[in-house]
C-alpha cells in the first residue's frame, strides 16, 4: 500500500465521460489499497475560454480579477470528479487551492507555492477518502485567490507530492509518455522509458509542455518520484531519474528534441560600439518584466554594433516601442521586431561527453537548406533560432540526424 498523487490533465477530464473513466482509474487504485490524492486541471479548453471572455472586455485586465476567473476552471472539474467517486462508492471530498491551504506569494498569474497545509489531506485520507485537490490554484497570505501559470496543476501535483512525502507523482495526459520530441510534430517520435531530471528541466524550458517547468524544478528539489502517464491507454510511462549512477550510463548523445514557437527577434542595428550600451539597452527591458533569452551581438566595420535578442512572442510590440526611445537616446539607427521566428534545441546529458555534435546538428540543418539565424548552448543543450516556416522540417531532421526515430513497423 502507498500514497499516490496523480494528476489528470484538461483533455483526461473533458467531458463528463471521461471524468468518469478517471474515476474509475482511482477506485481500481484504491481497491489495490492506495491512498490516493488527485489533482484535476479544468476541462480542455476551459481556461482557454475563459482567458478569451477577459479580453474581450480589457487587453489586459487585472491580474487578481485574472486570478478569480480563471481558478474556477478547476473548481468545477473537482466537483464532477468527486461526485464520480461517490457514484461509484467511494468516499471523496473536493478541495479548492485556498481549502487545502496552499500557500502562495502575491505574483498573481504566476505565483510560486510557498507552503502546504497537510492537515485537511491527511485527516481525510486516515478516514479513507480520496482527496480530490483543484489544480493551478493557490491562495497568498491575505487570502487571494492565485494562480501558478500555464500548465501549472503539473506543480500542484508535484508539491503535494512533495509535501505528503508521496510514493510517486503520477502526470496523467493524453500521450502515454515524454517522446523523444512531441509526438504531434514528428510521429516517428518514440517514447523514453526514462529521462534524466536535467534534461526534462531543459525539455520543459525549451519548450516541451508536457511538463511544467516548475512542476521538474520542484520534483529536483524535493526529491519527488515523477512519472508521466497516459490516462487514455495503460502502460509504464516514462519516469524521470534523479539517480546520477543510472544517469551517466549508456547515455546516448541527445535524447530528444525541444521547440518553441513562442518567441521574437529584436535587432537593434547601427549602435555606436561604446561600453555601457548593451546594459543601457537591456536594463530597461528588463524593468519593464519583459523576459530575453537568446542574445547575440555582431561588430560592425564602422566603429557601430548590432544586437539581437529573443523575446515571448507577446512582448515584442511593446519591447520595440520602449526601445525606439531608447536607440534615440544611444544614436543606434533602428530598432525592429520578426515574431516569424522559432526556436529548436537538441538536449541531452551525452553531450557532456561528445565532441562534434554541434556540428552535426549545423550539418543536417544546412543541407535542408535552413538558416540559422542565431546560436546558444550550454552543458547539456544546443539552441538555435531559425525562421518559424522551417520548424517542423528541422525537428523532423534533427530527430533522423541524431538517431532517434522509431523503427516503422509494416
Ligand atoms: P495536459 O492537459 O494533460 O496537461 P498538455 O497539453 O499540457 O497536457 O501536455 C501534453 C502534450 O504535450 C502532448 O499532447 C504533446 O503534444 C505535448 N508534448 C510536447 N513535447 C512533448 C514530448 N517531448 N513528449 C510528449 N509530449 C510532448
Ligand atoms: N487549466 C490550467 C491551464 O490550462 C492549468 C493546467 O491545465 O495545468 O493552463
Ligand atoms: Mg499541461
């Protein structure tokens, strides 16, 4: 007998037929003995929609109003949920992030958990109930509703996890593992049966949603037992390792492929070449919350310098009007924004001990003919920025070029 908590996500709770096919998956686990916590995002679609009903009214509405609305997503799939069980003949009682008292910092639409209130868990958990717990949702210190970003029940599952020192955390989505790469682009893409909490961190950074970044960071942390699963199909799923021993062996040199199309290239050309300037430039970006990722700066012939930065894709209108001001005040000639950009990283722990695989990748993606228009690596990954109308062709080429397609079967 162990304490379990899984999460199912927006498409394992879409309609009423599938909340009951969740349900019945945790009474199965429950008549093995399990004690079992649940954590339910909203149906799919759901915060999608409600997103949309917000902007009809404001571009950008307030972000604790935000919080109210969108965290009723998740009320209502608790609800359903708990309601299956009872149908079904097992105790459940349904809790909002605020019941459970999870506690949140204020940074509402992004707020990172601070500390959970066990008591309400355990109690009912000693009196044989499943604990059914809204994802994605928290509460802050004065008692207002937060959320935890896109994707954010994934974290949910994973503190709770964390805090009721739970045998596993089990991630159940609509693909029955983490692929080499997303399964929805290159359907060659196989299924890990493990993966090295490093590289799901880097996956999940680059882009890969199938995990939410801070659900890994905080799995690392805490030492949490983390699986993906597929709540459409049995199967082991893939596990992601923390075990350094098993990490470093057989390792092959990439083990999957990230992309993200959520980026934007901003390129300030013609900037007299003085020290100072890229700070000048990139302070205020940075005061005004806005994230950079990839940089590059080229030298010019005549004393001037280009710099070219990557921005979320939703940034970019308003990074180029701040720095217009910005290039007038430095004497750089222009500033321009290509949201028509994407981003390919190729990840893996091999890498460490390999040398070539840089060009390998530069390789296959010049005799596609694609450009790279800029580069970043660290230990463990190499990123490049492309133009987003080659992007499937490139993860589909890097997927072949590092010898990670499936074997077809006839
Ligand atoms: P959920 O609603 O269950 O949280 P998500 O849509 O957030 O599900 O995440 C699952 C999706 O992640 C899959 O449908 C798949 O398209 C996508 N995905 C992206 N990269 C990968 C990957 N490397 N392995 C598996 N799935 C991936
Ligand atoms: N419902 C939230 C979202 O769509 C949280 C989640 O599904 O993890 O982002
Ligand atoms: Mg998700």
């Amino acid at each position: 007998m162990s304490l379990l908590v899984q999460k199912y996500g927006g498409t394992s709770v879409g309609t009423v037929e599938r909340i009951g096919a969740v349900a019945d998956k945790v009474a199965g686990f429950r008549e093995q003995g399990h004690d079992m916590v649940v954590v339910v995002s909203a149906m799919s679609g759901e915060t999608n929609r409600l997103i949309a009903l917000a902007n009809d009214i404001q571009e950008r509405p307030d972000p604790r109003e935000m919080d109210v609305l969108v965290s009723t997503g998740e009320q209502v799939t608790i609800a359903l949920l708990c309601m299956a069980l009872k149908k079904r003949g097992w105790d459940a009682r349904s809790y909002t992030g605020g019941q459970v008292r999870i506690l949140t910092d204020d940074s509402h639409t992004k707020a990172r958990i601070q500390e959970i209130d066990e008591a309400n868990m355990r109690a009912d958990l000693d009196a044989g109930r499943v604990v059914v717990v809204a994802g994605f949702q928290g509460v802050d210190a004065k008692g207002n509703i937060t959320t935890l970003g896109r994707g954010g029940s994934d974290t949910t599952g994973v503190a709770l996890a964390a805090a009721l020192k739970a045998d596993e955390c089990q991630i159940y989505t609509d693909v029955d593992g983490v692929y080499t790469t997303d399964p929805r682009v290159v359907d060659r893409a196989r299924r890990l049966e493990k993966i090295t909490f490093e590289e799901m961190l880097e996956m999940a950074s680059l882009g890969s949603k199938v995990l939410q970044i801070r659900a890994v960071e905080f799995a690392g942390k805490y030492n949490v037992p983390l699986r993906v699963l597929s709540s459409f199909k049995e199967g082991p799923g893939t596990l992601i390792t923390l075990d350094e021993e098993e990490n470093t062996m057989e390792q092959p040199v990439v083990s999957g492929i990230a992309f993200n199309r959520d980026e934007a290239k901003i390129t300030l050309a013609g900037i007299p070449d003085t020290p100072g300037i890229a700070s000048k430039i990139l302070a205020p970006v940075g005061e005004a919350n806005v994230e950079v990722d990839v940089i590059v700066q080229n030298v010019g012939a005549d004393n001037t310098t280009d710099l070219t930065f990557t921005v979320n894709r939703g940034d970019m209108n308003k990074t180029v009007e701040l720095l217009s001001a910005v290039a007038k005040e430095i004497g750089a000639r222009e500033v321009s924004g290509d949201d028509a950009i994407a981003k390919v990283s190729i990840v893996g722990v091999g890498m460490r001990s390999h040398a070539g695989v840089a060009s390998t990748m530069f390789k296959a993606l010049a005799e596609e003919g694609i450009n790279i228009q800029m580069i970043t690596t660290s230990e463990i990954k190499i990123s490049v920025i492309i133009s987003e109308k080659y992007l499937e062709l490139a993860v589909r080429t890097l997927h072949s070029a590092f010898g990670l397609d499936a074997e077809v079967t006839a």
